[in-house]
C-alpha cells in the first residue's frame, strides 16, 4: 500500500513537472509572429483551435485544458491579436485575458479636409473599408449626422486601431473628439465675438488653419477675420476659394478664380462660406474663438511663414508689394 501511495506521488509531480515545463515552453519555433483572430461569442474551445490553426504546433486539446485549468477562460476577450515569437502558454493566455490587440495608428493630419481623410483611410490596408461604398450623405447618416456635411467635423489626431476593425468606428471616434473640442473651445469664446455658434466657430477655425504659416500668427489672423465680420466686409481668404475649386485647383490661383461662382469664394460671397474647409486643431479652436484683439484688418505672407497685419489698405498695399511682388 506504501508503496502505492509513493508510486502515485511520484506520477503526480512527474505530471506536475511536465505541466510546468510545457507552460513555460514556446507554443512554436517560428520567427514570424502568429496572427489570431477571436471573434465575438467564441468559446475557450474555439480559440485554443483558433491558436493552433494560426501555426502554433500544440495540441488544442490540451491547451484548451490550460485554458479551464486556469479559471480564466471566459476572461478571454475577443480581438486581432499578434502572437510572438517564443511566446508560451502562460503569456499566451495573459494576452488574451487583458486584451493586448495588435494595434495600428493612423494619424489625421491638421488642414486635412474630407478627401485627403478619405483617401488616408483607403490607403489603411489594415482597416475594414466598411466606408468604401458609402457616398459622404449615407456615411453621416450612418454616423448618426444626416443631414451634416462631414468637411471639418474630424479632429485631427493619432488613433491606434486593431488589425480588422472598421473604418467607420475610427471615424466615429474622431467624429466625437471633435465635438467635445469643439465644445470646450465654444464654451470659451470671448464676450465680443462675433460668431453666432460653436458651427461657426468650427468654419472660421478651419480658415484660420489653413492661412496660419507660424504658430505665433494664429490668433492675431483670427483677430482680422473677427475684425472683417464685425465690419460686414468680405473675408477675401484664398484656402476658401482654392477649397471650393476643388480638383480644379492645380496649384495656381488665378485673377479669374477669385471670380469663381461657388459657395466658399469669400471673395464674392459675404460672411463665412457654408462649411469647414478642412480639420482644424485645437489650437485654430481656440484661436477663432479668442482671437487676438487688434485693429488689423489685413495680412499678407511674408514669405518666410510668418505673416505681416495691416490696419490700412494703404499699408497692406505697400507690404504686398514688398512681400509678394518684390517691389
């Protein structure tokens, strides 16, 4: 009977160490990390199947029953997963139970506007292109926006996303980014603005990011566009009238186009144009909404990114002469 007990003892340490050993050995010998994909709903069953059908060499049965064993396994969340090289079934399943996705990031760049977002989304090979087929009107409906126009409403960022997810959840993501930034830069508007909405505020951020040259800059343009429209003057703002050119635009803004007959030409048209021109940043924000106060009503680039301000035609003249036509 001893010596039963003492045969039996002996097998269960021995099992003991095997099982040790094997938790801490790697599930394969590759040097490629393993992509595993565990969908919504799977079982504990199903994802040690999902493992070994990725390319680890295990037997799915057993680490299935590492999985049970652990008192884990309806911890395990669903997600893109890469698994690394030398990765063992205890690091395996530490992943799974705190969620480490394989993330990407794509970075939504300030003055952006709506097709440079789209085809920045198009080219994420990564991202499920759920958008692709949807024309701007069904995708704002679909965002929970009909009726919006989507220029402008996307704050420019870094998101990380996992390996499969859809497009349009990253874009609802900085759909609401947007909104809260945009609230928060509302909510500090200076008593004298002239704007009349946080909407307004968004289109008037947009024109200020794309004529800002120096970061120093921004709020007193904001302070001539703030200027212009207390005023009922036009804005006469170039990025308006290339925005409303469109694909038209190559590169050379001509006498003509200043004429051009579209809603964003600033220069024909009074008031701020019906829509952002492109995504601005937090910092355009808050600068439409405090611009800087100033009796400019005039700026010309000086070439070197920064811009000179002008209170007088007859100023701005001479530094457009002395900046632009080298005069």
């Amino acid at each position: 009977m001893r010596r039963l007990l003492v045969g039996f003892l002996l097998a269960l340490l021995a099992a003991g160490a095997a099982l040790w050993w094997w938790l801490h050995q790697p599930l394969w010998a590759g040097t490629e990390a393993l992509e595993l994909a565990i969908e919504p709903g799977t079982t504990p069953r199903g994802v040690a199947r999902g493992v070994v059908a990725a390319g680890a060499s295990a037997d799915a049965r057993l680490l299935y029953a590492w999985f049970r064993f652990s008192g884990q396994d309806r911890a395990i969340k669903a997600g893109n997963y890469e698994i690394p090289p030398g990765t063992t079934p205890i690091g395996l399943l530490q992943k799974l139970v705190r969620g480490e996705e394989a993330l990407r990031a794509l970075t939504l760049v300030e003055g952006w506007n709506w097709r440079q977002l789209r085809q920045a989304l198009a080219r994420e090979t990564l991202l499920r292109p759920d958008s692709a087929h949807l024309g701007d009107a069904a995708l704002m409906a679909q965002l929970g926006r009909p009726g919006v126009a989507p220029e402008g409403r996307f704050f420019p960022d870094t998101y990380t996303y996992a390996k499969g997810s859809s497009d349009i959840a990253l874009l609802r993501r900085a759909l609401h980014a947007m909104d809260r930034h945009l609230e928060s830069a509302w909510a500090q508007r200076a008593a004298d603005t002239p704007l009349q909405s946080a909407d307004q505020a968004l289109i008037l951020a947009s024109i200020v990011e794309k004529e800002t040259g120096q970061a120093g800059d921004r709020h007193r343009i904001a302070g001539v566009f703030a200027n212009r429209l207390r005023q009922g003057m036009l804005l006469q703002t170039d990025p308006t009238v290339i925005y409303g050119l469109g694909e038209k635009f190559d590169g050379n803004l001509r006498r003509s186009d200043l004429q051009s007959k579209t809603p964003w030409n600033t220069y024909v048209r009074s008031g701020l144009p019906p829509t952002p021109i492109a995504m601005p940043g937090k910092a355009a924000l808050l600068a439409a909404v405090q611009p800087a106060p100033t009796q400019a009503l005039y700026f010309v680039a000086r070439g070197d990114g920064s811009s000179h301000f002008s209170a007088s035609l007859e100023e701005h003249n001479r530094a457009v002469n002395r900046y632009q036509r080298g005069r």
